[in-house]
C-alpha cells in the first residue's frame, strides 16, 4: 500500500515539476491555432465580398476556436499566478497538479481542433431565386402601362424606368405586377430584387434588403463600407433588375453599392415616385406616369369593391353611385376604399348621404382618413410653406375646373403669398411654384398647356387641410360650381378667411355678412348676378382680392370705398357702364383688371388718379373716350391721368381715333407699359408703327385691330419683332394686301399662338406665318381675295418645321383659296381642320406618316368632302374616321 502511494506521488509530482515547460507547449499550440483561424478569416473575408457564404461546418470550427481560446489563455494565466508558490504538499501543490491536468486535456483539444481545420470547401455560392412573388391582387387598367414598360426594358440604352404619380393611384400596384409577371415570363435577369424604400429611407435599411435578398451573410455591426463592397462584388458580375418603390429624394445608387445600370451590364433600375423632380435626380431615362383610371375603368373597379351589381344597377341608385364614382376622380385608392365603405350601403337615403359627405366632410366616410393621411405625406413634403399656401389657394376652385396659370399667379400675388411687385421675377416664382406642385403631382395639366387643373379627391384633400384638418370648417367657404341661385346665409362668412362661390346660377346678393377677417370673395361666372347691395362690402375691412368678372352687374356699390387693403379687383366682362369715384379711395390697389366692358363709358378723373400703388390696369376691349370731353362738365379720365401712375407697368388699352392714338405713342411711359392694345376705328390711319424705340418690341402680346378702313400695313423694325405678341387680331380692314409692311425676320414674333384675320378683302395670303415655331390656331374668316394660305413661292423642304405646333385651322368663305400650303405637310399637333365655303380648296396639304400619333378631325360639308383630290388612297382612308360633316 505504502509503495502504490508512493508511485502515485511520484507521478504527480512529476506532472508539477513538468509544468512549465508544458505551459509552454500550450502556448506554442494556441498561436499556431490562431494564425489558423485568421488566415482562415481572411479568406472568408475575401470569398463573401464576392457573395459567397461560409460553410455551417467552417463556421461551427470558428466558434469551437473562439471557446477553445478563452479556455487555454485562463489556464496560462492561473499558471502566471501560481508560479511564485513552492512546495508539493502545501495546497497550492494540489492547485498546481489540477493545473497541469486541465493543461494537457488542452493542449489534446488544441492540436485535433487544429488537425480539423483542413476543409475541402470554405464557402457556398448564394443562389437566391431569380423572383420572390409579391402579394398583388389582379388591378384594373393598368395594362397599357405595363406594356409600355416592357417596351421601355426592351430598350438597350434605357437603364433607369421611373414610374411617377399622384398618391393612390396604383404605383406600387404597378411594380408589384412587373415583379410578379417575371415569374411566368422569359427573361434574361439573373435576380429580380425588390426594396421598399419610404419617406424616411436609410441607407443601411436598402442595403440590408439587398443583402437578404442576395442570400449573403450580414452582421449588424458591419461597417457600412464593407457592405457597400460586399453588395457591389455581388452584383457587378449578376444582370439584375432592381425595383425601388415609394422613392422620395435622390438615391446615390453607388453610396448602396449598387453598379449603375446601363448598355453594358444589361442591368434596369425601375423606381416608383410621386416627384418628377425625382424621376429626374435619379437620371431616369424614360419616365411613365401612371394615370388616373378613365370612367369606364372606375366604374368597373368601384363595382367590384361594392360587389352588389344587383343595388348598382338599380333605377334609384345608378346615378347616385355614378356621382360617386365621379367624385373620386379615377383615383384608385380612393374608388377602392369608397367602394368598399358603400359596399353594405342598400337605401337611396344612404347613397344620398354618401355624396353629401363627399362634397362637405369627405373624411367621415369610413376609410378616407387613410386616403388623406396618404395624400398628406407629398403635402408635408413641398418645399415651403408658400407653395403650400399656393396649392391650398387652388381648392377654391371647382373640381377639374381648368384654372389659367397666368391668373392663378395674379391671385397668388394680390394675395401677398408671393412677392407683390408684380415683376417679371414675381410671375417666375409664381410659374415655378405651378411647376413644383405638377412635379408633385398634386396639379395636373388643364385642357390647354396654359391651364391647371385639380383632381377631385385632391381638392377635398387641400380643403380638408385648409379647415385645419377639419378644426375650422369656416375658414374657406368653399361652395363653387354646386348650381346655387342664392349665396350661403350671412352666418356661413362670419369667420370665413376666403370665400369662392364662382359659377353659380346666384342672381343677387340680398344680405349684408359681416365678415373682418375675409380676405378672399370669388363671385365670378355668376353669369346672371346683377345687383349687389350698396352696403355689402363695408364689414369687409381686410378683403385684399375680389373678382366679380363675368357678372352682369351695371353698378358697382359705393361701399367699394370701405376696401382699403384691396390688392387686385377684376371686373372683366361686367356690364358697368360708369367707375365710382369712391374706387380712388382704394390706395392699395394693385391691379384694376376691366377686360372687355364693352359699356364702360365714363371714368371719373379721380377713380383712377387715386390708384398711386396700380401697377397693372386692363382697359382692353373696354373705355375708350380719352379725348372726349363730359358735358356734364365733369372731369373724366385721360392719358395724362394715366400717366401720373407712377407704379404702373402692365397697360391694356382700347383707342378709336388717331388723335388718341398720336398722343398715346408721345408719351414713352405708357407705350412702354402696354400689353394689350385695341385700335378701332381709327380714320386716317394708314399705317401703325410698332417701332422698337416705343418699346413695344418689349412687353406686347395682345394686338387687335378693328374697321380702320385706311390701314395698309403695319410697321415694325428692328431684328426681333415683337418677340412677346401672342395673339394678333385683324378684322375689317378692306385696304390691307400685306400685314407687314416689309417681310417678317425668321427671329420675329416667336411667341404668335394665335392669328385671327376677317373680312380683309385685299389680303392675297399669310405666308409669313410658316416660320412661327409656336403657332397654334389660325382663323381666317371673309378674305374675298385670299388665294393661297402659305404661297407657291415659299420654299418649304418636305421635312419641314413649319407649323410644328398648330393645332387648329379654321377657315370659311374664302372664294379664292385654292392651297393651304404649298407640299403636303406633318402638321404632327393638329386637331381640329374647319373648312367652309371654300370651294376652290381641292387639297387639304396634309401628309400622314406611320409616325404620325393622330389623324386631326375634319369639319366641313360632305360635297367639298367627296370633291376633295388625294396623292395618296393611305392619307384618305386615314381621315375617313375623322370626318364630320357639317
């Protein structure tokens, strides 16, 4: 027993005494296992740059070398320790035998871990699936854009689609149905990859999508360059579709670590956006606007979100949910989700309620407020609060009523949400402000390229915000195109801050509001409003814009006088036959718009010597008794009154007798003011000179002329005639051969849109309009004598530029016509031809092309129509769809 407790003593002892040269050993194993593993690392490292992803068998030894680590260095350090005791019976002695035990299981652990370090394959090639199918339901009238699409990605320079439009109308439904159509179609991608982007994207977000996507290895803690690399590898030797949906700013694709699409790599980029602005920071090559759905289309999806046909079709609700389906304007979101809160909706009471709620507080119908949260986010998201202030301004307006931008812009200045001055730099912000909210889809382009417009859904929206999100339903009394005969009661103005109750059947106005905080009355195309109470405006203290045009009142009331910060009055078209004096009393005034009074006949001196801040007065087609003198003895106004306005800049004016006229063009401040200018009736007068010295050449863009029996021609010299005309009107002049007096420069009246010629019975043709690059309708009515539009002699080449903008030509009782032009020409924007009693005219001069978009319409009789000789049988039958007889 004595010798078995020896020789176990022994072998302990020999285990201590060893001890150290074999912590030595440990060491020595650890560092070798170590430089293993980071060698290893490193290869890792450079294989998942490449989209490779470790082996589970690679990744398992990592971890086991990460324990095995911290295990041997803390019996190296125990031994650190422990090294400083002596003796082997003391009870560090057993401490230190433990020791060396734990040490040489280690150190066995250490060398077959490092033995299992030789792996046959580190890494896996990522294969994610070429498409991930996004949840989409089947949408309705989407095909069409979907086919452009795939004509857009058929397209070898085209890298980057962009699909932009308004909120709700179907975008991301649109890119789900390109990703999901990858899955049953041919193509040549090896990965489809979808990302939500959002308002508030982050980079890291979009690369972690990718990665996931891409089936590669990612850590939290990644740097971010390291995975800008890592996806970059990836994709650089990959033809990849990347779709980004709900994109809000400029995406530095490189910043991500995606390659930018192009010829080369093969690769598209298509992104969803409610921002042009966007469409063009991403450098999209092509741009698609998803539109709105047509009637047909609406009706078909509200349909089938109410999914009862048998109440739809009802006598009692058809016509109820018609308005309805109007109402949403083709929005899709906004069909769906009225539909489906109409969906249990049997009584016509309840169909009834659904409109009214609409028309007033849409968002108490179940399911708006998501809509409008929607539309909120591209709200929140303009640039400041003017533009906002702007776009707010436009839900005055009826729905998909067509606003002209120029008169848009008046308001928005008159108003002081823009700048006051009323100079070039103030209609530019004001343009650029129009553009901004088109950009954000929040306006759409009217019926002409010089209109706006407003969806449905929008504008409830804009007055749902203007209320203070229903807070302050008063602040804009908003009751526009709605047929009323008779305005709100006077309690509806008390807190109101803007009124619009334009085109209406109102008569009259029969009570007196009180209103101090109105800033804003819109009463215009009440076409049969005809009184207005003398005492009406007189609460009105604050009222900065009012406009009363296309009224027919005779008499405005003398409580005009009480609006002391009005800004802008428009009484165009009004049947007023005299100004009150009280109107010199509105100091602040800006703008004194009187277009077409044809019965203006007496202005009081002092109705406009008042006016020291006017700036923009139109007399055009109106007053026209400068000379005249009051046999009342009364002093009314006068060129020189005019020219006491020292603020004035924009001028219209209507002048019918040559003395008018000489003393008009002698005084320099207002022929330098004038932008409308019509002449009639002017004996004498043998030719107008529109000399550059007069500055006319400047600010011209309205000139009319009427019965000036003498006139020859007119006369303009200079290089650049007239470079901001846009319509010019002749009518009854019997002794004009040519307009001009010598032939028009190719740089002169670059900006003619419209010309507008009758009963000019000496005129032999219009030739010179050939070379106008922005002319869009030309009317010439009566000319006896007119035989040829564009003459034989002019020399037009087949691919010819001429006309590249005309959209209508409209001709009647030309005896003598006998061409329009002297070839065949594109005209590629033309609409509308009217042709008659003309019957000399055999050839419309109109060549159809296979690139040609449209055929125009052709009104005429059907005997000039079958008279007519053709070059070619493909030009007829072309027009033969477009014919109406008249």
């Amino acid at each position: 027993m004595v010798e078995r407790l020896c020789t176990a003593m022994a072998s302990r002892a020999s285990r201590v005494i060893n001890l150290d040269r074999g912590i030595q050993l440990l060491a020595t194993e650890l560092i070798e296992l170590k430089d293993k593993r980071d060698d290893l690392r490193t290869l890792l490292e450079q294989a998942e740059l490449d989209g490779s992803r470790r082996t589970n068998e690679v990744q398992r030894w990592l971890a086991r070398v990460e324990v095995i680590e911290t295990e041997a260095t803390s019996i190296i350090e125990s031994f650190g320790q422990s090294r400083e005791r002596s003796g082997c019976f003391n009870p560090s002695c057993y401490s230190k035998y433990n020791l060396s035990k734990e040490m040489i299981e280690k150190m066995k652990e250490l060398s077959e871990l490092k033995g299992r370090g030789n792996f046959e394959r580190l890494v896996t090639e990522p294969r994610p699936a070429p498409v991930e199918e996004k949840p989409c339901r089947p949408a309705i009238g989407i095909s069409v854009m979907v086919q452009k699409v795939w004509e857009f990605l058929e397209e070898g320079r085209v890298g980057i689609i962009a699909l932009y439009g308004m909120g709700g109308v179907g975008k991301t439904t649109l890119l789900k149905t390109i990703n999901n159509a990858f899955l049953t179609r041919d193509h040549s991608y090896d990965v489809v990859i979808w990302v939500l982007v959002s308002k508030e994207f982050v980079v890291s977000k979009i690369q972690q999508s990718i990665v996931a996507r891409l089936g590669l290895p990612w850590d939290e803690s990644e740097p971010h360059e390291h995975l800008t690399s890592k996806i970059y590898n990836v994709l650089k030797k990959k033809r990849f579709l990347l779709l980004l949906d709900d994109v809000w700013e400029r995406i530095d694709l490189g910043d991500i670590g995606i390659p930018l699409p192009d010829e080369e790599n093969k690769c598209k980029l298509i992104f969803t956006t409610r921002s042009m602005d966007v469409c063009s920071d991403m450098d999209a090559h092509r741009k698609l606007k998803v539109e709105l759905l047509t009637d047909d289309k609406s009706w078909q999806l509200f349909c089938e979100k109410v999914g009862r046909m048998e109440i739809l079709e009802s006598l009692a609700i058809r016509t109820y949910a018609e308005t309805i389906v109007q109402k949403c304007g083709g929005l899709p979101l906004a069909l769906i989700t009225v539909g489906r809160a109409m969906a249990n909706k049997e009584t016509e009471e309840e169909w009834k309620y659904a409109i009214e709620l609409l028309n007033k507080s849409p968002l108490e119908l179940r399911g708006m407020e998501d809509v409008f949260t929607l539309l909120k986010f591209s709200y929140d998201n303009l640039e400041n609060e003017a533009t906002k202030m702007c776009f707010l301004y436009c839900s005055l307006f009826p729905h998909s009523y067509c606003i002209e931008k120029e008169q848009l812009v008046e308001y928005w200045i008159a108003e002081g949400i823009l700048d006051s001055s009323y100079d070039r730099h103030a209609y530019n912000k004001g343009y650029a402000v129009i553009g901004s909210l088109k950009a954000a889809c929040l306006l759409e382009t009217g019926e002409e390229e010089t209109q706006v417009k407003m969806n449905d859904v929008i504008r409830s929206f804009a007055l749902w915000i203007a209320s203070g999100c229903g807070v302050n339903k008063g602040k804009f009394l908003v009751e526009a195109c709605l047929g009323l005969t008779e305005a709100p009661g006077v309690k509806n103005w008390e807190g109101a801050q803007r009124v619009s109750l334009l085109d209406n059947g109102i008569t009259g106005l029969k009570e007196v509001p009180i209103c101090p905080n109105l800033l804003t009355l819109l009463l215009q195309w009440n076409n049969g409003l005809n009184h207005i109470p003398d005492d009406f405006f007189q609460s009105m203290t604050a009222l900065r814009l009012l406009d009363l045009s296309f009224t027919s009142i005779r008499k405005i009331p003398v409580s005009i006088g009480e609006l002391l910060e009005l800004r802008h009055l428009n009484l165009t078209a009004t049947k007023i036959t005299t100004l009150p004096k009280e109107l010199g009393s509105l100091a602040k005034l800006n703008h004194l718009n009187l277009l077409r009074t044809y019965s203006l006949r007496k202005i009081p001196g002092e109705a406009i010597a008042g006016l020291s801040e006017l700036v923009v007065l139109n007399l055009y087609y109106s007053y026209e008794f400068w000379e005249v003198q009051n046999s009342e003895s009364e002093y009314d106004v006068g060129l020189d009154v005019l020219e006491t306005l020292a603020h004035l800049r924009i001028l219209g004016l209507t002048i019918s007798t040559v003395t008018s006229l000489h003393k008009l063009f002698g005084i320099r401040s207002l022929v330098r003011c004038i932008q409308y200018l019509f002449i009639k009736e002017c004996e004498g007068l043998h030719q107008l000179e529109l000399s550059s010295t007069f500055g006319y050449s400047e600010l011209l863009r309205r000139l009319s002329i009427k019965d000036c029996k003498d006139l020859n021609f007119l006369v303009v010299d200079g290089e650049n005639w007239l470079p901001n005309l846009e319509v010019l009107a002749l009518h009854g002049l019997p002794n004009v051969t040519s307009v001009w007096k010598s032939p028009p420069r190719e740089t002169s009246l670059q900006n003619l849109r419209l010309l507008n010629i009758w009963y000019c019975h000496r005129l032999k043709n219009v030739s010179w309009i050939s070379s106008l690059p922005k002319l869009e309708a030309i009317y010439l009515f009566y000319c006896k004598a007119l035989e040829e539009v564009v003459s034989q002699q002019e020399k037009l080449e087949p691919d010819s530029k001429a006309f590249a903008r005309l959209k209508t030509i409209s001709i009647r009782d030309l005896p003598e016509l006998r061409s329009i032009s002297p070839l065949a020409l594109t005209f590629p924007c033309l609409k509308n031809i009217a042709v008659i009693d003309c019957p000399k005219l055999k050839k419309m001069s109109i060549r159809v092309t296979h690139e040609s978009s449209t055929v125009p319409t052709v009104y005429c009789s059907r005997d000039w129509w079958e008279g007519l000789e053709w070059d070619d049988l493909s030009t007829k039958n072309s027009f033969l769809t477009n014919f109406t007889s008249n």
